[in-house]
C-alpha cells in the first residue's frame, strides 16, 4: 500500500481558528480528506488558534477517528509553543471522553 501524504494549510481548511462552527468545518474537511489519503500533514505556522477552535476540530477529530488514528494519519505541524498544551489537552481529553462512552 502506498502512503500518500497530503500537506494542508490550515488556514486553507477555515477562514480564521477562533469559533466551533469555524473548527467543525475544517474537521469535516479533514474527514473528507482522510477518504482520499493516508496521512494529513496540517501546518499552523504563523497562526493561533482558540480553545474553542482547538477542541472543536482537533479535539472532535481525535475522538471521530480515534488516538491510534489520528497519531497515525494526523500530522499537526509548526504549532507555536503557546498552543502546544492546548492542543494535547483537547485531544486527551476527547479521546477519554471517547472511552468512557463506550
């Protein structure tokens, strides 16, 4: 099987990185994109993102595919150090919450 690597903007995935609705539209385009390739490299240089925004598409995410997935087939690229700790904490914390539903 080949590994096809699609590289992303994010900023090509949602007009701006502050909302939920703005997080739930780049999660559904990352959805759409993992039926078409094998790895997502998305890249954040130069841009921060919202707890909101943060939980919304990268959180959500990890728990739609779930962690093994999305560690994986998601690369999450040029994260400043600032949003580091928010982006780990809304995937732990979706993909328990993932767990404790089943």
């Amino acid at each position: 099987m080949t590994i096809s690597t699609f590289k992303v903007q994010v900023v090509d995935l949602a007009p701006n990185l502050s909302t939920r609705p703005v997080g739930a539209m780049a999660r559904d385009r990352l959805v759409q994109l993992l039926n078409d390739y094998s790895v997502i490299e998305v890249d954040f240089e130069h841009h921060s993102l919202t707890p909101s925004f943060a939980d919304e598409c990268i959180g959500r995410l990890a728990a739609v595919i779930g962690f093994e997935q999305f560690k994986q087939r998601i690369k999450l690229v040029n994260i400043n150090a600032s949003n580091r700790p928010l982006v780990k904490h809304v995937i732990v914390t979706r993909c328990q919450e993932g767990v404790l539903m089943h």
